[in-house]
C-alpha cells in the first residue's frame, strides 16, 4: 500500500507528470509495435 502512496505523491509533482506521459507513450508505442502487421504476413 505504501508504494502506491508513494507514487500517487510522485504524480503530484510536475516531474512526475512528465514521467508518467513518457511512460504511458512508451506503452502504446510498444503495443502498436507488437501489434503492427508484418508485411510477410499479408496475402499476394
């Protein structure tokens, strides 16, 4: 419990602000990756 406290006061701050923006980015950035279609997958 202590940690997720200790986050939620870490988001409080602007720096924490910026971190999470870069990190939720860097999340959907990897999952439109994994996600993506190959081209060798597509039907000819």
């Amino acid at each position: 419990m202590g940690f997720i406290l200790d986050i939620v006061e870490t988001l409080r701050t602007p720096a924490g602000m910026i971190g999470a923006i870069v990190v939720i980015a860097a999340v959907y950035s990897l999952v439109k990756w994994v996600f993506a279609p190959h081209p060798d997958d597509e039907p000819k």
